[in-house]
C-alpha cells in the first residue's frame, strides 16, 4: 500500500469528476496523473487541485503520460472504445463507465483486442454490482434461499428526465442497469425482448414515451419486467423482487429512518443516484484499484459489456416494432467463460 | 331491523357453506330460509342446522320457497345462469359468486333480462371491493393522490392448487379478480390481453403452465401487469401497487405483527383468502343484504360479471395465441351506466 | 337467531351512541328496546329514531323496562355502579364501559354483589382485548412465541385532549388501557407503578402534565413501560413491543397501505380511536351478545375491572409523590379465579 | 494526499486488529507505523504482516517510535490514561476507544493535560456518531424536523454476552453508548439516572443481571430510556425512536432486504456490531485521519469522555442502590465550549 496506482481520467463531465473525487477522498492506494478532456479549460481546472496531474485534452496522450498505471473512462459512449483500445495497447486495466460501446459491434471490436492479449483488461461501470443490497440478494439467489428465479420485477425510477433524453435512452440508457442486473442476478442471457407503452405522463416532456414497460426473456426461462418511469416526480427508486419457486426477495425499499409528523408516517426517498449508490461507487472503485494493481477485473468485463449492448439494440428494435424481438449474441469466446 | 330479509342459497360446497355460516354469524336482519345442493343429504343436513329453512334439490323450488327475499348463488359457474333467471322471473335481489357466467354469451342474456324488468338486480361477488384496503386505495385514486394512474403491478399468490386446476384456470378463475379489481379501480374497461410464462415452477402439478404474466391495456391507457403463481408455496398474498403521474400506493403488504426471533424480523404471511378477505367477505354480505332489503344492488352488476367474462375470453385466447388479443365488448346499455 | 337480545342502553353520549348505531348496524340478534339518559330531550330524539324502544331519565327505569336482557352501560364512570347493581337485581348480563368505577371500593361493592349471585355477569369494555393484532399478539406470547415476557414497550399517542382532560387522566383515563392490556397479555398482576414526567411539551394546554412515562411492575417479574402523550399532534396510536427470552413482537405499525408522493414514502396516522379500533368495537358487541344470550361474560370482568381501578389509584399516588408505589390488591375470589 | 499519516497503535486485541486492517484496506492517507501490545508475540505478528511497522510491548515506545503522527488507543480502558498522556506530551492527535478512562478523574486529568497544551487532540471512539442513520436522525432534531424532543426511546440487544461480562458492564460498557448519542443527539448533558430491572432472562449467565431499563433524564427536561439487553438471541440490534412536541422518527430498523418464504417475510438482523457499524467504523477513521492531518479533532472529545464516565459512574450507584441517582460534573472549561 505504499506505492500508489496512477490513474489517468479520460472525461472531466459530471461523472468524471465525481470520480476524481472519490479517488481523493476515498480510495487509498491510488491518485490521479493524468486527466483527459476536449474542454481544456474545464480539464486544466480538473488537473490544477490534483497535486501533480497533467492535464490534457488528447484522451491518448494522458493514457501515455508518464505514470499512468490504469485508465477510467467517463467521457461520452462514443468515445469509448478509441480510448480503450490506447489502453489495451499499453496493457493497461481500463474501467468504463457504461456503456462499454453504443453498439454491439463497438463490443466485438474491444474483445477481438483483449482476445489478441490473452486476457481481460476491461472492466464495465455497472455499480449496481458493487451494492450491499443487490449483493446480498444475489448471494441469497446463488445459495438457493428462494429456489430457481421464475421473475425479477424490477422498477427504476427518476425524479425527471435531463432535456437531452430521448424515448430511445430509457431503454439504453436507463434500463441497461437492469439488463445487466438480471443477467447477473440470474446467471443467464437475455434471449428476447418486449416493450409496452401505457399513456405517457403529462409530467413528460413533449414527445418523451415515458413510462414504459420492458420486459426480458432469459436462457434458463426466467421473466424480467422493468418499470421505468424517468419523470415519476416523487424520487430516484431502484427496486427489484426476485420471485423463485419458493420464496420472494425484494430490495430497494430503503426504510432507515421512519418519521411520524403532520398525520403520516414513513420517511424520504432518495432523490438521486449519486446518493443511493454513493457506497456502490465507493466500493467499485476501491475494487477495481486493488485488482488492477494485481493486474485483474473485479467486475462486469467486455462480455458484459457486449451483451448489455446487444440486448439494448433489440430493445429499441422492440419499441419501434411494438413487438418481441430476439436478442442474438455470438458465441461466447473461451476468454469470458468463467 | 325487526323482520328479516329471508335468503335461499344455492349450491351448499365450500363456498355456501361459508355464506350460510356468514348470515348465521355476522349478518343482522337477514336468514337463510331455503337450500338447494343436487346433494340430497348433504343440503338435508345443512338445512337441518338451521331453524326453519327446507332442503331442496332443485334451484328453483328453493327459489320459490316461501318466505324467499333474496337469492345467494355459489353453486358451480355453469350452473349460474339457469339460476339467477329464475330468482330474476321473480324479481329478487341475488349475489352471485365469480364468475357471472363462464362466456361473455351467458351474461349478455342476464343483462337482456334485467333490461326487460327495467332495473339491475344481480351483484356479482367479486369481494375484493369490500376490502378495506382496495377501498382505500380506490379513495386514493378517485382523489387524484397519485395523479392519473399509469401503472397497476399486482401479485395473486395461492400456497398451492387443488389437483382440478387447469392452466387456463389460472386466468380465468385467478386473474379474473384482477380484471374487476383493475376496471374498478381505474374506472377503465380492459381493452388488450397479452400472456407470457415464464418455464413453470417445478412445485406446479406436471402440466401446469404456473406462474403467468397476463399483461392489460385499458381504455384510458394505462398498463396491468399481474403475477399469476398458484404454488407459490410460501402463502396467500394479493398485492397491487398503482404507479401514478406523481406517486405510488402499495397494499396487500399485511404488516400487523412484526416478530424478532431465530435471528430474523418479520411476520407470517396469510394462508388462505378466507383469512385475508375474511372482513370482505363480512362486508360484502351485509352491503348486499341491507341494498337488497331496498330492492338495490351494492356491489360490481351484470355488466361487470359480463366485462370479466370478456376479458377471461380474450386472455385465454391470448394464451393459447402467444400473442396479444384485443376485448370485445358490446356498447354499455344505458341501464349500466352510472 | 330468531329471537333477538333486548337491550337497554345506559348513557347516550358520544360512547352511547356509538354503541347504539352499532347495534343497529353490525350486530346481528340484538335490539335496543330501551334508552336511558339524564338529558331528558337527547334520549328522547335517540330513541326515536329506534323503531320501539322506550326514552327515560332514570337508569333503574330502562334496566326495568319490558323486553330488556341485558344491559350497557355508557354514562359517566361516577353513575357506573348504581346502573350496575340494578342490572345485577334482575340478574341481567352488563357490558360497562371502563372504567368499571372510578375507585376500587366502588369495583369490591360489584364484585360482592356478583359473589351474592354466584355468577359474573359483568363485562368491562377494555375493547382492546377484542383487536385482531393485540389478539396475534397474545396468542404468540401464550404460546411461547417469543419465551417468558421480560418487557412491554407500549406507546399510547392521541393527536390532542379535549378541554376538559387533567394530567391525572392521563393515568386513569389512559393509561388505564394499557393497565388492562399489559396483565391480560401477561396473565400478571401489576404490583408496583412509578410515573416520570419530562419538561411537558409546548402544545399541551397549560398546566397539564404532558407526556408521560409509566413504569409498571408485574408478579412475573416483567417490566412495562407506556409513553403516555395526549397531545402528539400528528395522530393516534397505540403500540406495543413485547421482549421476551428469545424475541420480540410489536404491533400498531399500521402500514396497510404504503404510498411514495413528494419525495416522502409512507401512510397515514389513523387520527382517532373509533377509527383504529373500530373493528374491535364491533366484535366486543358481537362476542358480548352471543355470550350475554347464554347469560355468560365474554371479555374482561368485575376483577379486571377492579384491579385496574387499583392500579390507577396506586398510580395517581406514584405521580403525586414523585416515587414509586405499590399497588394493594385484595385476595382474589375464587368466583374470579379461570 | 500524496503524504501518509504514521499511525501508531496501542493494542492489538480485537480492536486493535480490526483498526489494523481497516488502516489498510479502506482508509487513504494513513498507515500503521508501530504497533504496542503487551504480548510479544502477537505484537510482532501483526507488526509483520505490515510494511515497515515496529513492534512494541511498551506503549510509550511506540509512541515515541520514528514516524508515528497520530496515536490510536484500543487497549483495555484502565491502559487509557496513560497511553494518552504519553500522546500528548508529543502534541500527537489520539483517537481513543471508549471510554477514554474508567472514571470520571481520569478524564478530569486528560482534559487538564489538553487545557496546558491550550487545544483539544483527543478524540473518542463512540462511532455511533458516525452512523448514517445517528447522522440523519441528528440532522431532523436539529432542523427541527420532530419540534423539541421529548423522549429517547432506545434498544441495545446483543445475541448474547462474553463470559467475563458483569451486570456492571451492561451500563459502563453497553449503555454508555446511548448516554453519548442521547447528549449528542439532544445536545444536552444528562443530569439523574434511575435503573430498574426485570426478573432476569433464563438465557442469561447465572449472577448476570439482564436486560434492565436504564432511565436518563437531561438538562434540557428530556427522558431517555434504554431497554439493554445482552443476551437477547436473536441478534445486534440498535434502535432509537425520538419523540418531539409534533412527530416521532425511529432508526434502526434495518430493512435493507424482504425475503418471503416458508409461511414468513421479513428480513435477517445483523448479528454483530461489526457489521451493524462498519461504515461507522470506516468512516470514523477517515475523519479523524482528515481532521488528525490539520491537528484537529472530528467527533467527540475528551469532555464527552468525561461526560459519559460521570453518567456511568452515576448509573452503577443507581443500580446498586435502586434509587435515582444525580449525575455530578465540573463546571465545562472554555476548551471545551463549542
């Protein structure tokens, strides 16, 4: 622990930046060298609090600067797989914050490159993964406590909508969080997807089908339905129960502190993700530093990445269509067998 | 409330069992005064506890008998309509037990009938009404609490099935509570059936397609998502929560004892509907009786018993199809609309 | 069921009335045949809306009226014992409300009076013991759910008093609920009672004494602990948390329905008794009917009746004092020994 | 952040290796520089397993050891004492298990040590104040959120005791947690403590007085009551409801996941302190690391030390003597006056 891992920091937006500072605040073991941003402005500002980063607005020429021992990408989907691709050339253990790719193809192009390396350098920034609830229900799931998953009922929901957010991005932005919850919840693919519509919100803004249903099939036969609702008003709620053939287990209902005032009870929902999985956050970071100074992915890694974006893809073909779509995936290379 | 609404109850089965012991119980102002079962000894032998009622074998005679005010029908479905035409000739007050009829067909001619006596006398016993929670909720929701309702996501759990139940039973007999439930509670009629199964729990009788997803579209757009598992195992739970433009209500969560034991919180969940819709069930009977006693109807009508066999018809379909079917409904006659 | 319970009702007030709406409503086999009250023009308007139940000023006068089985008594507790050994002269059945005199010399003249008879016949009207949780909540405790009781957490909350509440009343008016609760859930005596006050909050009308702690000890050794407050403000409830050897239960969480709206999750306080215990009501009349038409006692009787008067002194002297104070009890009559 | 504080550790029992490791693991910016326990062997165990670390049997030693910043205190409470005076002779910050010293004199010549240095380095491990749901709760009280509190309702069970604890030490070990949280809390100091005990539990150690009610009263007029209960079985269980002049807010009820299955819902209870606070603990050291870095201290100091060890002492004396016992303190030195 003495010697500290240099990470370079591709993206200085919102999520960037949060993760600058969690590696400050939280993260033993680790700094920030290198900061990448085509704003430079904005990344100068970044690199001058940070004791001795270079700032740069070339996301390759911070992978290369001198100390860089890793990569965490935050900058838009896009421009993922370039700056993965500069880091798998230098061997360097990358974590992306989702998605992995916009596209399917994108996924095959970074795990052809891990593939060349023989071995698995990419880690995916699903932190649902990293939280103590989800956590303890997928152990719960794993040693059996509710038998064989028959559903996931799943609700995910926004207090509103960003300006920019599409009927497309509730499911490829929004509802990937759950695609890639279910397929490692249940430890099976999503083999087909449907997309059902009830009246948008007047609270939507014009033209935004939101809230919609989205339900997924997976290979052992399980059934996935998501609510998702980004302008539900009241809070950010992530919540899912998990019925098996004998028992149910439901998490996300977030009762910590119950007040009785002004003729109810009950208390507040969190307004927010960055509050909800501040811990979450913490705990992939901290993670993925400590496997990456070992060389390893403590997390989702390409495969995951891949599949989150084919399944997304057949998503959106499935709200167009208005019917059940397949999802197709190629075989799965040894590499990701685990 | 001195003199007594004198009842006739047919069919003398688990169900009016529990009606006679009802009335005998928690009723006032109202008697059972004549039974009919085809079984000859077993409607002797309940007419015998009971001061004064006489045994029949034939629906109609019981119906006939002196001193019948009102008429309770929980013989088999089939057997409803032949049933509530005879008590309707005589121009009597009946509950019927779920379903109306079996087919859309059956209860269109109960309608005509009422039309030709120009006034609604037929109550359907779909008991969920008469809970106190469904009523709170249904407040909530005609108050406009949670803004135009979006969503209904709602679970119907039994322990396990008799061994005469058949997959289609589970929409037709199950669901159907939820079909008069969801059109209550919105105000809305069902409009679009879609059925997915997920692979069947390996607790269900060989056979069985449970547990089901039956998804419904409404008229005034929103979307019912219901759980369908019939042998769930772990208990009775019916569970419903109503996603609005700006908030959500849950009931069916059954929290009265919270016990710390063994290392765990926690309650029991109910066994058996008669426990949970025990006071529904009250309640219902002594709405009714106390409307009938008025010559009024205090529940879901005719039409209701007709919409639900509709949109059981439309969601067998579904089943069978794999795709989603569209209800049919004959233009609301004016004597049902209020 | 044919014949039904003719009943006189002592007391027409806010409890009286209730009671005799409740007859007419959900009782089944009883009658109210006569009224009694002081205000000549009250009872008068209240027996006229019963079809032939007789108005008068004089209790001794409805006990003695034709028709009359059975009596309830609701006026002021003062007026209690008088009405009761009237009733008592005719050997009629009793339901009085708590308490059953306002000291335990008036409830020792009771229970002498029953001794003369050699039956009980009174019932005291600690409803509680009718409610479906403090039900479950007995019944675990008797069945050893959570092993020997070592504490009773109870909390006692109304949303304000009326004008006319003192801080004693705060002991023998409510507290006295939990009094009855705590040794019928035990099956102890209490022996011994201690009352804490904190600086009284600021919406307490001037000069009372609100809220407080009473601490009550038990033969069995259990310790029970009530927060009395008359003045919460936000709503009202009654909980209890049993402790036992190996677990606990608590009930009066409430949480029938849950709803999300304003960033806030959470139900409603029910605001008032006869809202939270109204079911109980109903069952207390209920149970009491059938039992008084065998001329048995179904609930709590002259005893119960007697040592909560005994409690409440001894609590009254604890407040008083500022220390803690034995309670006296007499030997218990063997007509009173289950 | 790229300098690390040197962190010398007094004792290396449970907490002290549990310290050890969190330094390590979670917290950035600090190491293990020395390390002192009595036993040689251990000592040079855990020294080993550390980077660069001395070993010590001397506490002073390692104090003194090259490097060392700050000291963290985990030996036994009557080692206290002087391990701090130690620390402060070299200006370093202390972090202080509870309690800073078994008696009120002991802290009495802390605070004298600190008031000759002119600033405060002392702080006391009480991590409840750490806690997420403590914090929260302080955050309400404080904006006012309940009005003025009136009651503490607290809970502090314990699956069951180690052999060498004493009735005793239910008060000077357990309770002295809630003593801290309830002046924190309430921001008032705690002026008379009354304990009353129930027969004890048959699961407790033969001569072990438990559970027992332990009554604080505070400056301000408010009442705390705390159920401790060490050998309660079914879990680690910390609760706390505040009772204010317009609402209640309870924390601690933990239902972080639901799980239905086998006739029951509900939730696991942690069995452990470790796990119930290991953010506390976690987040406890980065703070006193971020504020030992810039010479100050984070959380309560020796004054709350001192505060507490009066309150326990206060508290052993009612126990004994059965009666309310007032709590004595010196008049609060300006370095202690926030």
């Amino acid at each position: 622990m003495t010697s500290t891992l240099g990470i370079a920091v591709i993206g200085t937006g919102k999520m960037g930046a949060d993760h600058v500072r969690r590696i400050g605040r939280t993260v033993g073991g680790a700094r920030v060298v290198a900061v990448a941003d085509p704003d430079g402005d904005r990344v100068k500002e970044v690199a001058g609090r940070l004791d001795g980063a270079s700032a740069h607005t070339d996301p390759a020429a911070a992978i290369a600067a001198p100390g860089v021992q890793a990569v965490l990408i935050a900058s838009p989907g896009p421009a993922h797989e370039e700056a993965i691709l500069h880091a798998l050339e230098r061997e360097l253990p990358v974590l992306c914050e989702k998605p992995l790719t916009p596209d399917p193809a994108g996924a095959l192009r970074v795990m052809e490159a891990e593939r060349r390396l023989g071995r698995r350098l990419v880690q995916v920034g699903f932190m649902r993964r990293h939280d103590a609830e989800y956590e303890r229900l997928k152990e719960l799931l794993d040693a059996g406590g509710i038998g064989r998953p028959l559903f996931l009922h799943c609700r995910h929901r926004n207090v509103s909508s960003p300006s920019f957010f599409t009927s497309d991005m509730l499911i490829s932005d929004s509802v990937v969080h759950e695609v890639d919850a279910a397929r490692w919840l249940l430890g099976q693919e999503v083999t087909a997807v449907s997309v059902l519509s009830p009246r948008s919100s007047s609270a939507a803004p014009e033209g935004l089908r939101d809230p919609r249903l989205v339900l997924l099939e997976t290979s052992g036969g399980a059934l996935v339905d998501v609510e998702i609702f980004v302008n539900c008003g009241f809070g950010y709620q992530v919540q899912c129960e998990a019925v098996g053939e004998s028992g149910t287990a439901r998490i996300g209902d977030g009762q910590a502190m119950v007040v009785q005032s002004g003729g109810r009870w009950g208390g507040e929902v969190d307004q927010d993700f960055t509050v909800r999985f501040a811990d979450a956050y913490d705990r992939q970071l901290r993670r993925w530093v400590a496997a990456a100074a070992r060389g390893r992915v403590a997390g989702p890694d390409a495969w995951d990445g891949y599949a989150a974006a084919a399944v997304s893809e057949a998503g959106l073909a499935a709200a167009r269509s208005g019917v059940r779509t397949l999802v197709e995936l190629v075989e799965r290379p040894a590499l990701y067998r685990r």
